[in-house]
C-alpha cells in the first residue's frame, strides 16, 4: 500500500511553498527557480485565469440560485461588479395570478462578493411562480420558482463536479441535455471553480456556463477543496494553516466565507449555524424535493488532516464528520415528516474507490477520499442506512457505483460518484490483486473488494478514461465520446417502487437522438432496502393499519433504546426486521411528536410465527 498524494502539482498553488522554501534554502534561489518555473510553466499554460467581463448596466445580475424548505424561499442573485457610483439595492419581483408583476423584497448587496440574498416566508409550494430580479432601471433577470413535485412518482436529479479550468467555454451540449431530461433537482457536489485565489471571476463564468438550467430548477451547490483555494482539504474544524496535509484553511476565513456565501447562502437554514475556528460559516442541512429528502453534509470541514492525525494521542482520534453533523444525521434520520425516501449528498464518498493513476500491486491509500479514517466512515454510514439513504457525491474524477460495507458487505449505503464535468485529472479502477468474491457484468473487475484502508466496497459500475485530457479542442472534436470520461449524472427515485436509477452520460453526446447514450455499464438501478442490506436474524409482528397507510415505523432495541432503523412503509401492513433477538419498540405515525407506541415486541427467527397487530392511527396521521 502507499500513499496516493494526489494532485498536488495540478490542484495546489505550490507559490507559498516554494516562498518557504526559497526562504529557509541555503542554496542560491536561481538554481532551484530554473526547474520549478519550467514545471510550473507546463503546469499552468493552458489554464489561464478566469476574467471578468465588462458587462452593461442591464446585465450586471448574472444569474441565480433557489431552493424552497419548511416554506421558505431563499435566492440568492450573484452580480458582476458594480461601479462606485451603481445602486447597492436588489429588488425581487413575483408574477400574480393574473400575470402582473409586484416587488416582494428588496436586499443590499453584500461584500465581498457581489450577493444579493433574499428570504420569503410563507412560500405556496404549490404552484410554479415566476420571478424576476431587478437591479437599477435596466437589469432584469428571470426565471421560475418551481411548485414542489409531491404528486410526481420519479423525482430526478442531475448531478455534477468538477468543472475543471481545462476547458473554460460554454457547455451547450450539457445544457442541452439537461433540459431534455427536465431534472426536478440539479446539485453541484464542489469544484465549481478552478481559480484558487479568484473565485468571483471563475463563478460568474460558472454562471455563465450553467445559468440556462440552474434559474428555473432548485439547485445545490457545495465548495470543495478547489473552491476554497487548495488542492486538496482537511478542514480540521476551521483551523489556519500554511501546510495543506496537517490539516486547515489555507486562505483567509473572509475568502472562505465569501466563497460558501457565494455557493451556499441560498441553501436551506443550516441545523446549527454556530461557525467553526476562525468565524468560518456552515451549512450542513436538509432540502425536500417531492417528498425525497436530502441531507446536505460538509466531508471537509472537520475532517483531520492526515499529518494532524500522526500526532494524535490517546484518547483523541482522526475525526470526518465531526460530531455536529453526526448528530445531525441522527435526527434526520429519524425523522421522516413528509418523505418517502431519503439521499445523503456530499462532496466525495466513503471508500477509496480507486486504484490511482499508477498501475500498483496493491490497493492504494488517498487519504483525500472519505475512506479514511475507517472507524469513523463506518460511524457515519451507520447513521445514513437507519434511513435506507442513498448516497451521491463527486470529486473523484472517477465515476463508480459502489455498495459500502461495514461489519457484512453490502450492508450500507450505494453510493453514486458522478463524472467530472471535465476531467483533466483521470483515475482509474483496475485493480491488479483479486477480489474477495467476483461478479459478472458488463465491465471487467466487478465485485467485492477491499479498499487499503481494510473498507468493504463492491463495484457495481465504473468509467475509465481512455487517455489525458491534455487538449481540449482535440477533445471536443473526436469521434469517441467517451473517451474522457466526462459528462455528469442522472438519479431517478421512483417513489411506488421506491427503485433508485443512477445514469451516467458523456460529453457531446445528444440524448434525444436515437442510439446508447449512456457509458458502458450504466444504468445502474437499486432498490431503496438495498441502502441496508442486511440479512434479517428475526421478526416482528406484521402490523396492520387501520385509519392511515404509508405510516412511517421506527424499530429500536429495547435493551439501548438504539434506533435500528426507521422507513416508510407502503400500503397499510408492514412486518420489521430485525438482525438478534430480543425485545423491541416499534413507533408508528406521521408526526414525530405523535407517534403510537408499541413497546416490549419480541423478535422471532421464523417470520410466520411472529403474529399480527391491528394499530389505528388517527386521522392526523393520514399520509
């Protein structure tokens, strides 16, 4: 096994390092200048920085990002710079029913940044409304707050990463496709900018490449590593730093905040807004889209850095999560108000699912994937299958379906990384030692595997690029497709048979013509029960309702009041599982704070044998 130090040449600005170095040196600076600048000449020549446009007056509002939750409207306008002597005030607009236009708000930019936020309260999910957002007596910018799909069986989302600075044009053939799909939902898992010390500039071009789908489409958009200003992060709760493996912020805690203000403002209020070291904001959350409900969590901010983590002393250990947002997961998890199947979206997954860009003997160890530490991946896993939740996530630069394991395989989350966007950077699963167990498929090298940090994985599906994206324009006009593993994805949860497909798409290809448009190996489709796919050791009594159905039931153990897991049932019966006997608690309802009770159930090993209840629910539990 070794360490996979990724990226560093390309995802780092090496400048404070060399600074140091140059520094502390008892050698003469122009030695060791002449080859770093020839690499970093190689480094940097076909990625210039991002600029700013001179725009007019009337399209100094860029673009605009919304999400609705518990009633909630909360958008957020992105501007271009304004001259001194422009307005600072942003208005929005709603269309009425009868097509006439009346100003609903009015906000301040905010500094740094170039943001206008607004909140309404009191939001009618129920319809679609058209917005428009003013600045001055010129700039207008439109779009459409869509009602909340509850009545749609397939809710779908389109996800996306790493749009790296290779290639800094429009994306006409992704938007293009998106609108055909017509996605309820559309999330950003992180690297929306390349441009470590500028993010403005690369997020305005963002807006630029993305406005078309993200103005009438709630969108999600989390920063990474890239979009902080680092190659790769460990957030250790905030902390400064100057050396990116012991853990920290490398840029100042302003920059980081105008960035997540940027990305992050318009996402639902966080579950504990309280920042971290350094006054540094949070996010973490949750948003409903038609009764799917997706929990919204930061893999970076608290994580250790893995040098930090050499000098831990016991009792201390590396930390992912932290315990803020485990607590989080938890009580989402619990609760399952107005939801019918629950995701988990983060920036990357919780398994080291690649085999790095050097063909080794061994598994590889990329402290950067959320396969480390392994305790604690398994500790946050155990939080998301007590909700059967699914996973999806990017970063990779490698899309895989993979099936995570804990203590038996496959007995947690699936886990959907999503192509790069473009990937500049290419990683492979080719693994050279054996599986523990093979699986046939399309593709070579499925099934069950351990990654080198001892995790359970089993690869379901994955996309290897054929070559380096080392020229974009050749890229653009190759025959082959898929030939650089790019493109972006597609998961549809189908609410009545609560399957989960995830579909992955390359670049330039046109989905409404005729013909394969997916990679090799996708689609891929799971069930929602496969999130916890555990054997059963025992069962409950089937419970039959009477005065509701689709009731959701929490099973906890009676010995630890743990719970095992909680899910809504389809139809008015339901028998749990459970996985050793013993005697349980079984709550059952709609509401939270309302639900029966039904405690000192025993488990039995033969499900026939387990008996039956009748439960009556009132009315206020009708779903």
């Amino acid at each position: 096994m070794r360490y996979q130090d990724s990226e560093k040449l390309n995802r780092a600005d090496p400048r404070p390092a060399i600074q140091r170095y140059l520094r502390d040196a008892r050698i003469p600076a122009l030695l060791l200048l002449l080859p770093l600048l020839l690499v970093m000449s190689n480094a940097w020549a076909a990625k210039p920085p991002a600029v700013i446009p001179d725009v007019e007056a009337s399209e100094v509002i860029g673009f605009a990002l919304y999400t609705v939750q518990d009633e909630t409207l909360k958008i957020t306008a992105q501007l271009y710079p304004l001259p001194e002597d422009a307005p600072r005030t942003v208005r929005l607009e709603l269309q009425s029913f009868d097509g006439t236009w009346s100003e609903t708000a009015a906000t301040d930019v905010v500094m740094p940044g170039w943001t206008a936020p607004f909140r309404i309260e009191n939001w009618d999910g129920s319809r679609n409304i058209a917005y428009r957002i003013r600045h001055g007596e010129e700039a207008v910018y439109e779009g459409l707050i869509r009602k909340d799909p509850v009545d749609k069986e397939e809710i779908v989302v389109a996800a996306f990463t790493g749009n790296s600075n290779a290639d800094r044009r429009l994306k006409p053939d992704i938007i293009r496709n998106v609108k055909a799909i017509d996605p309820d939902m559309l999330f950003f898992s992180g690297d929306q900018s390349y441009d470590h010390k500028d993010h403005l500039a690369a997020w305005l071009l963002w807006g630029r490449q993305f406005g078309e789908i993200i103005k009438d489409r709630p969108t999600i958009a989390i920063p990474d590593d890239h979009d902080v200003g680092q190659g790769n992060i460990w957030g250790a709760g905030g902390r400064p730093t100057d050396v990116m493996e012991e853990g920290g912020y490398m840029m100042p805690p302003d920059y980081v905040n105008e960035v997540q203000r940027a990305q992050t403002s318009h996402l639902p209020d966080p579950f504990d807004p309280t920042p971290v070291l350094q006054d540094i904001g949070v996010y973490y959350t949750r948003l409903q889209v038609g009764r799917v409900d997706f929990a919204i969590i930061e893999d970076r901010k608290w994580k250790t850095g893995p040098r930090q983590a050499k000098k831990l002393k016991e009792p201390d250990t590396p930390v992912l999560l932290g315990q803020r947002q485990l607590d989080f997961l938890r009580y989402w998890a619990h609760d399952w108000e107005g939801t019918d199947m629950k995701a988990v979206l983060s920036q990357t997954i919780f398994v080291c699912a690649d085999t790095g860009r050097e063909i080794t003997p061994d598994p590889i160890q990329d402290y950067d994937s959320n396969g480390w530490p392994a305790d604690k991946r398994n500790q946050a896993l155990r939080l998301m299958r007590q909700g059967f939740s699914f996973h999806i996530a990017g970063d990779t630069h490698l899309s895989t379906v993979t099936h995570q394991g804990i203590d038996e395989w496959e007995d947690a989350a699936v886990s959907f990384a999503v192509p790069s966007i473009v990937n500049y950077w290419s990683r492979y699963w080719r693994p050279q030692y054996a599986p523990v167990e093979a699986m046939p498929g399309d593709l070579p090298n499925l099934g069950r595997y351990r990654d080198g940090f001892g995790n359970r994985l089993t690869m379901r599906a994955y996309i290897n690029p054929a070559g380096e994206l080392k020229n974009m324009e050749h890229r653009v006009e190759r025959d082959d497709p898929m030939h650089g593993a790019d493109g972006f994805g597609v998961v549809r949860f189908n609410k009545r048979t609560r399957d989960i497909t995830m579909e992955s798409y390359p670049r330039l290809v046109d989905v409404t013509q005729s013909g394969k448009h997916q990679y090799p190996g996708w689609p891929v489709t799971v069930n929602q029960l496969d999130n916890y796919k555990r054997l059963p050791a025992a069962w409950l009594p089937e419970i039959f309702l009477d005065g509701a159905k689709n009731a959701v039931f929490q099973v906890l153990e009676e010995s630890s009041g743990k719970l095992l897991y909680s899910l809504r049932s389809q139809g008015q019966h339901f028998q749990p599982w459970v996985f050793s006997a013993g005697n349980y608690t079984l709550r059952i309802g709609e509401h939270p704070d309302s639900m029966k009770t039904l405690s000192g159930l025993k488990a039995t090993k033969n499900k026939s044998e387990a008996g039956s209840i009748n439960v009556v629910l009132g009315s206020q539990q009708n779903e």
